[in-house]
C-alpha cells in the first residue's frame, strides 16, 4: 500500500515536473550600439559658413563655404587591448556641411559593451579602399579625384575664400588626396602619394554599457587645419593644392589634431 | 480586396449565370454522332456542326464525337463545317423520344500531312495536368502583339513591363527560368539581356505562332527542367498536299495611341515529298499614351525572316531544317538602366519525326538546336547618362537537342526520351566616364564565359481507363556550370571583389503524377502531384552586379546557390454540361525549398556599380516559401449564338521569414526579421469577363471583355513592394470573316483611356513612379490568305 501511495506521489510530482517545464524563452539579444555625430567649430565656436569672419594663424582672412570628407576604419580600441573596427554594414562614412543626413551615422554594428581607451580612423581611405569609380550615385561621386592624378576620390574638399595679397577674395579649394610626384609638371607623373593618414581622437575614452547607445560626437575643429605643425598661408599655396603634393603634406600634418570628440 | 470588389465579383458570377441560364432550351431529345474522314476512316476533331434553323452548335471532341441534348421534335439541318473539310449538309428529322445516331464522312478540301511531335498524350481531354491554349484566332484577336501579353487572357498568369514590348511572363508567381519557355517543344533560346529585356518568348514573332500550351506546375518534365510551368511556342509548319501546291498569308496591322504598325507575309507550299515556309515581319511602333496622357518612351523596331523546309524520304518520315533571323533595334525600356540599342538573333534547327505505325514502336522524334543572340544596350537616353555613359555588349548562346520515343505498352502510351542544353554567356560593360578629363573608360564584366550545360531523361507514361486517366512523368537532370572566376577590377587591374569558387555540378530528381476521374458524363475530378527541380540559372549564379531586381540594387551572383525544389499539389474540378456551360475549378499548393532569393550585401564588402542604385543584393537559398491560389473559370454554353466567359483567379506567396533593413537618411541603420512576407512580384486578385455573339454564320463575332484587378495589398516589405491600386477595363474587338482569304480584326483597348498600371510593372527608373499601362488603343488586323 505504501508502496502505491509512493509510487503515485512520485508520479505526481514527476507529471508537476514534466509540464512545469516551461520552454525558457531565448535570452533577449544584448546589442550595444554607437552613434556618430559631426560637428564643425572654427576657435571654439560653431562654424559660420560664408562669411568671412575668420583669421588664421598666417594671418589669412578667410570664410568657409562647404565641407566634404570621408572617414574610413573606425576602430574602437577596448582597454583590454582588442579592437573594433566598425565594418559590418559600412565602413566608409561621408560627412559633407550641405547634406544634414551625413551628420549623423547610425552605426548598424553590434558593438561590444566595454571600456574603450580610444577611438581612432582614417582621414580619406587607405590605398586598398579607394576605388575609382565605387560611388556611382551623387553626393559621394562627385567627390572623385581625377584619373589622371592617381584616380579614387577626394579625402576631403573645403572650399572657401581668402582675402589676398592684393585685398582681393580669391577662391581656395583646400583639396586633399591622392598626391602626385612629377618629374615635369604638370605632365610627366613619375609616382603617386597615398595621402591618408590615422586619426587618434585625444580624451576619447568611452565606457559602453550592456543593451544601451552611445552618442558620440566628432568635432572638426577647422582653424587647426592652418596652424599647426605648419603655418598655412594662402598666400603661398595659393588656391588649388590638388596637384602640389608638398601643400597636400602640410595638410595632412595639420590634420593630425583637427578632430576632437565629445560625449 | 474591399468589400465592392467582393460586391462585384458576385455580381458578374451573378450575371454569368443569370445569362447563362436565360438561354437555357426546353428541348426534349437528343442527338449523338461521330464524323470521320471519308478516306482515312480517322475520326476528325474540332468540327463544327450547327442545327439549322435553330442556330445551335456545338464542336467535336477528339474522338470525332459530337452530342446534342434535347432538340425539339422537328426536321432540321445540320452543317458540319471544318477549316480542311468540305462542308457538309444533313437533313434529320427528330421523332418523340427518340434518339438520333449519325455517322458523317467529310472529304478533305485538300490533302495535307502535318509533322508531328511527340507530345501527344499532354492533348488529350481530360488530362490530369493542367494545360491551356491560345489559337492562331486568339492571337490575332489579341489587342497586344506581344505573345507574354496575350497569355495574360489566361487565368493566373501576369507579366512583367518594362517598356513597350518584351514582357516577361509570369504563372501561378512564378517567373523568369522558374518557367520553361519552349519552342516547337524542345527548342530553347537564352535571350541576351541580364535585366530580361528580351526573354526567350520575345524573340519569336506572334505572327509565326500557330499555337501556344501552357502547363502550369511541375508537371509536364519531357520538355526540359520544369520547375513552375511550361509554355510551349509552337509556330507556324508548312503545310502539305497531295500536288503541289502554294499558300499565301499576308497580315497588316495597326494601333492607334503609338502609331504601331506591323506587317507579315508568309509564303508555304509543298507536295507530299517537299514542303517549305517563307516567312517575314516587320514591326515599328512610336511612344504610348498612358490613360493620363502622359508619353511613355515605349519606341521599338523589329524585323525577321524565316525558313523552314523539309522532305519526306520515306514514307511518314519528315526531315525538316528551318532557320530564323530577328533583329530589334532601339527599343525603348523607360523602367530599366538601359535601352535595347541592337539585337541580333538567330535560331537554327533541325527535325525529324518517324512514324512507325506499329503496334508497339509508335514514333521518334529528334530536334538539334542552336540558337545564339547578340545584345547590345546602352544608357544614353538615361539622365545620368550625363555623367557616365555605359555601353553592354552580351553574347548568349543556346545548343541543344531533343530525343524521344512513343511505344505502347499494352493500353498504356510511354514516352521516355534524353534532352541536352549548353548554355553560354559572355559579356562586359564599358563605362565612359564623360565628366573627367582624358574620358577615362571601366571595363566591367557582367558575365565572364560562363557556361550551364544540363543533360536529362525522362519518361512519361499515360493510361486511359474507362472514366479515368492517369499519368506518371519522371526525369533526371545532370546540371553542370562553369565560368572564369567572379571579379571586379578597379582602373588599375586589382581585383575589389574576388569569389574563385564558380564550378558545380547537381544531379536533380524531378517526378510528377496525376489522375483524373469521370465521377459521372458531367463531372470529372483532377489531382496531381509533383516536385520540379531547377538549378540557378546563368544570372542567379554569375551576375556581376547589374540592377536586374524589382528594387533599387545592384545584384550579386553566388556560384553555390542550390537547386530550388518546387513541390506542388493540384485539385480540379471539372463540371461540363452543354446547356448550362462548363466550370473549372482549380487550386494548387506549392512549398518550394531552397528558394532562390536574394540579401543585401553591405557596401563593406561591396559596393554598387549602377547609378541610381542603392546597394549590393546578392542571390541566395531561403530554407522554403509557399505559394498557393485558385483558378475558376466559366463559359457558357454557344447557344443562339451567344456565349459568355468568366474567369477569375488569385496567387499568394509567403516567404515565412525575411530580412527586412531599416533605412534613415540613406543610411542602413538596422535591420529585422518580418514574419510571413509577402513574396515579391505577385500578382493580385483577377477577374475577366467576355460575352459575344455570332452573326452571319460566323461572319461576324463581336466581342466585349471587361477585366477587374483588385488592389495589391500583400507586397512585400523586405523588397521594398508598394501597394498598387485596383482598376476596371473594359475593351471591344469584333472578328469579321469576308470570305476564306478575307479576314478583318479589329478591336479597342482600354475603351475609357484608363490610366492605371499592373502590380508587376517595374517603376520608372530613377524614381518611384510606376509605368503605366498604356490608354485607349484602337487596333485593325487585315488578314488575307490566298
């Protein structure tokens, strides 16, 4: 009998077991995401475009009329020594001053929580990614660098004008991309320069916690591009740098600290 | 579908057979009987016999059979007439219940032997898959000339537009190589354009179609890999007499709204021994007018000569060599990248047909093939042509062949037989880059020699029994593909994307079965089973980027994709009654494996070469998706001259779970799962009516129609589909017989300038606008044969 009545308990229970075996439902997926914004400030301030209001270190009075730049390989660099390079969806970014979509980019990757030491990318695209012809649709396409001056696109246009040495308003275009060492110029090109160099952001350090965006912002900070290493003056290179390589390298040496970030 | 559509359905039903009814005699007694020809002794189908002065007419089934149910008690005449007979008159007197059994002899007017083709069995009545036809008749009477369009008569069948001409068929959803587009029931044709601006259909002329067979599902596997359905191109052979003896049809054509005008001429003759056809159109139409009175650039001008001759160098063996030439030139897509700029096309063949005449060994028959097309597009009439010009050039060729034979196994009929196709591509796409200096140009490659080579058997066995019919098919395909490795160089040579593994091979089961049962002489039941495998095709496997989607991207092709498996399941139900009209009931399910789709690809990996387009999709297998949908269809019995037809029809397709990628500001930012899509490129519920009236003695046949096209609700999210609104049209043709060699068609389109556009019309390209259907046109056929 007491066999029986343990038996039936023991079927009780196992059946309360059995059908209390709920499926557990997949943990929800944790997914962390960035968000990348673009600003533009000239000595602090927010940029004024069109107006010349501007002095640079050289002395050049100056206004800026339109800004457009790649970055590529954004990689975030996590305290434990590991690296994200954001490329799931994209991995080149197009800002330009005219299109307000391009100020905000909604990273599509998952990326992992963590502490982050720094962010770094590339200004323009390293050699292997810059492709003649990979944007067909405007705006990026219209960013291209002719054929016949090493080809792929543009790093950057800014586009302004500067008060010259004649008190005239000259237009300068402050291109930047592939260089070109002539053997005559401006028709014997004997090789080309890959321009583009690495961005480490200074003060970038981040945390990102489980399931939650960070906003993030990068500032182009545009005086920076004319004062330091070099003094840039306009008056010596004048207003198309795209095939002066050596005015292109003053550039780029400058452009090593425009970027600032703010969280 | 809102509730007035469902309110109008009703009542065109309500009013078919309300009609339908109305004409319904009061007779009392019957008459049965059988015609035959009076040399042969062969029975003759298709004969029209028709009670005087009554006006009551029926035809002969295949079995030379004829009936009438309850004729008054009376004399009459009754006229048998036949397009290869003499016509004959037999007076009959009818008496209270009785039933009157004739036996008729017609004599031929002439006397010719037509080729035959294995394919036989697929003919007969009551055949458990389901096969549909359009006449020469029909074709004429058609306001389009494009023979995808005139299928659209058909229930359950849609086509894609892209411009004027060269719609793309579309059945029961499925599409492109799901379908086997078949010549002369064997004689393939890969068309060049990897957009489908000229599919395999558009490079025969409607003018040179005798006939055209649509099977639907994976039934019918002796023409070739058969995935959703087969449409058979017969064309035009040259008839033969006993003396020689010449034919000559000339037809001129007109339609209003684009100026069109087309115009053929033929030239067939021949004895018993020889016998040839000549044969050539030309074709040139402007731009349409949608129903709004906006220009469609829908321009086109094609041309083609044929030639077919044969000899018989034994009795009931034909050996026939014919050869087709077609050219296209400047042909207008609005809803594509590029227009056609020229097309060159040539399809040679060869056929022999034996016939044995004995008791087992039935006949043989072998067809060699080759077809080759030269394609040439380009976007200069592209407002981004302003910044690139780009120029394809693309050569496809076609080499197959065809081999079966027919025994007779007790009273069973076997065909079993081995079909070869070689598929080859090739071709690139030079884009001048005319903003820059030095006009810099990029050579991309779309195809890169690739080659689909697949060798098959099969078999096909039908038995009728008393009140039932079955057949079994089966075949085994070996599909083997190649090509030189996929890539895209950039200006300096190196390679930005790079897949070396293009090579497979499949060996692919496909079988079928099907019964059909005469429940009583009214009703008949039909039921089908079958699975159609279909390896990828030369796009799906080795596209190099080219926006040949729905969408707005640049597709990939995947050399690994797997063969699609399309496993479907058929019910009709036939109801047949000569005073009350017949009913068609058909309905299908299809689960399909391995589905062949496509994902985005993110522009990390690679980004689009097309202007316009917005990124990369490239094809891949989705683990299954089912479609299923209906056909119904009536047509009143031909009494006092009057008849109508009604049909009505739907497809759904659902993809049980799609990627769907959200976009802000352009820019990819997320993507997500949507349960049950909607698969993309179906068409939406459809209903046709048509009522005529003969007067004259067939002289004149007008003819109203009216077709309902319920909104598109079910698109699909992950493709970007919108919905599409619902229309009425309605259109008037009118048949008018002078004589035997005088034959005018004319009819209108679209009667009320409409302005509407298909669910499966692409968008006009570079923008969101969908392309409209054209207005009101007004089209005349002169048909002369002397």
């Amino acid at each position: 009998m007491n066999k029986k009545i343990i038996n039936i308990i023991l079927l009780i229970l196992i059946s309360i077991a059995f059908f209390s075996c709920e499926e557990k439902p997949d943990p929800p997926e944790v997914e962390q995401h960035i968000v990348v914004n673009f600003d533009f400030r000239n000595n602090g301030e927010d940029q004024e475009f069109d107006t010349m209001m501007y002095v640079n270190e050289a002395g050049n009075h100056y206004m800026v009329n339109e800004i457009q730049f790649f970055i590529s390989d954004v990689i975030l660099h996590n305290s434990n020594g590991s690296e994200f390079l954001i490329d799931d969806w994209k991995d080149i970014h197009y800002v330009d001053t005219d299109v307000p979509a391009t100020h905000k980019w909604v990273v599509f990757d998952n990326i992992p929580a963590g502490e982050y030491d720094n962010i770094s990318f590339t200004f323009g695209f390293i050699e292997e990614k810059n492709h003649s012809f990979m944007f067909p649709n405007p705006p990026e396409r219209d960013m291209f660098w002719p054929e016949f001056l090493g080809g792929g696109y543009h790093y950057m246009k800014l586009n302004g004008k500067w008060l010259d040495d004649n008190q005239q308003i000259s237009p300068f275009d402050f291109h930047m991309g592939i260089g070109q060492i002539y053997y005559s110029y401006p028709d014997s090109i004997i090789d080309f320069v890959h321009n583009a160099y690495e961005v480490v952001l200074p003060n970038s350090s981040f945390d990102l916690e489980e399931n939650s965006t960070k906003n993030i912002s990068f500032i182009m900070n545009i005086e920076k591009w004319f004062e330091s290493p070099h003094t840039y003056d306009h008056n010596i290179w004048k207003g198309y740098i795209m095939q002066n390589q050596e005015a292109m390298n003053v550039a780029c040496e400058n452009g090593h600290d425009v970027f600032t970030v703010e969280f | 579908m809102s509730k007035k559509d469902y309110i109008r359905i009703f009542l065109l039903l309500l009013i078919s057979i309300s009609l339908s009814k109305s004409i319904q005699s009061q007779f009392i007694t019957n008459i049965k009987g059988k015609v035959l020809d009076i040399n042969s002794n062969n029975v003759i189908s298709d004969v029209n016999i028709i009670i005087s002065p009554d006006n009551i007419q029926t035809t002969t089934n295949q079995n030379g059979e004829f009936i009438f149910h309850d004729i008054k008690n009376g004399s009459y005449t009754l006229i048998f007439t036949h397009i290869s007979y003499f016509e004959k008159t037999e007076k009959i007197k009818i008496n209270e219940n009785e039933i009157l059994i004739l036996e008729v002899y017609l004599k031929r007017k002439i006397r010719y032997l037509q080729e035959f083709e294995i394919i036989k069995s697929t003919e007969k009545d009551n055949h458990p898959i389901k096969i549909e036809s359009i006449s020469k008749l029909e074709l004429l009477k058609s306001p389009n000339q494009d023979i995808a369009k005139t299928l659209q008569s058909k229930p359950n069948i849609s086509v894609i537009r892209k411009g004027g001409t060269n719609v793309d068929p579309v059945i029961r959803g499925f599409k492109s190589t799901q379908l086997n587009v078949t010549i002369d029931g064997g004689i393939k044709i890969e068309g060049g354009c990897p957009n489908r601006m000229d599919p395999a259909i558009s490079h025969i002329d409607i003018n040179d179609v005798e006939k055209i067979e649509i099977l639907k599902g994976p039934y019918a596997l002796k023409y070739g890999a058969n995935f959703g359905g087969v449409i058979n191109i017969k064309r035009k052979k040259p008839l033969r007499y006993s003396t020689f003896k010449t034919d000559v049809t000339a037809i001129k054509r007109f339609e209003s709204n684009w100026n069109g005008n087309k115009e053929h001429l033929s030239i067939s003759g021949g004895n018993k021994d020889f016998y040839f056809l000549l044969s050539g159109n030309r074709s040139k139409y402007g731009d349409y007018k949608t129903g709004n009175g906006e220009k469609i650039n829908s321009e086109l001008s094609k041309y083609n000569y044929s030639a077919m001759a044969g000899f018989t160098p034994f009795k009931d063996h034909n050996l026939t060599f014919s050869f087709d030439r077609s050219y296209g030139r400047n042909i207008s897509f609005p809803a594509l990248p590029m227009d056609e700029r020229t097309d060159d096309t040539k399809v040679y063949s060869f056929n022999y047909s034996g016939n044995f005449q004995n008791k087992t060994f039935n006949k043989v028959n072998l067809k060699i093939y080759h077809s080759e097309v030269d394609h040439l597009m380009d976007n200069k009439n592209r407002s981004f042509s302003d910044t690139v010009v780009a120029i394809s050039a693309i050569n496809a060729k076609n080499f197959g062949y065809r081999a079966a034979t027919e025994i007779n196994i007790g009273k069973g009929n076997l065909i079993f037989g081995t079909d070869f196709e070689n598929i080859k591509k090739d071709g690139d796409r030079n884009k001048f880059f005319i903003l820059q200096p030095n006009l810099p140009v990029k050579n991309e490659k779309l195809w890169d020699d690739a080659q689909i080579t697949n060798f098959g058997i099969f078999t096909e066995y039908s038995q009728k029994f008393k009140n039932t019919n079955l057949i079994f098919s089966m075949r085994l395909d070996q599909n083997t593909a190649s090509s030189n490795v996929l890539e895209l160089k950039n200006m300096m040579g190196i390679p930005m994307y790079y897949n070396p593994d293009v090579n497979s091979e499949f060996t692919n089961f496909s079988f079928s079965a099907g019964v059909n049962h005469d429940l009583s002489k009214e009703i008949s039941v039909g039921f089908a089973l079958g699975r159609g495998v279909r390896s990828p095709d030369m796009t799906e496997r080795y596209i190099i980027l080219l926006p040949i989607g729905y969408d707005d991207y640049d597709y990939l092709g995947n050399p690994e994709l797997k063969p699609e498996a399309n496993n479907e399941l058929d019910l009709e139900l036939k109801y047949k009654n000569k005073t009350r009209g017949n009913i068609i009931f058909s309905t299908f399910f299809s689960y399909v494996t391995d589905y062949i789709s496509a994902e985005s690809v993110p522009p990390s990996i690679i980004k689009p070469q097309t202007a316009w387009v917005v990124g990369v999709k490239e094809f891949i297998n989705i683990d299954h998706v089912y479609l299923y949908g209906f056909e119904f269809l009536y047509s009143s019995p031909q009494i006092n001259n009057f008849g109508i037809n009604f049909n009505a029809s739907i497809t759904k397709g659902i993809n049980p779970s799609a990627t769907k990628y959200i976009i802000e500001n352009n820019q990819v930012i997320d993507s997500e799962v949507v349960k049950n899509d909607p698969l993309q490129e179906i068409p939406p519920f459809e209903s046709n009516f048509s009522a005529y009236y003969k007067f004259f003695d067939n002289r004149i046949i007008p003819e109203i129609d009216i077709r309902f096209v319920a909104a598109q609700n079910d698109f699909s999210e992950a493709f970007e589909e919108q919905k599409t609104p619902g229309f009425i049209i309605a259109g008037f043709k009118c048949n008018f017989k002078y004589n035997d060699n005088l034959q005018i068609i004319t009819g209108v389109n679209n009667v009320f300038d409409k302005a509407y556009y298909e669910h499966l019309n692409r968008k006009i390209i570079g923008s969101s606008q969908a392309l409209f259907e054209p207005g009101r046109v007004v089209y005349i056929n002169l048909v002369l044969n002397i």
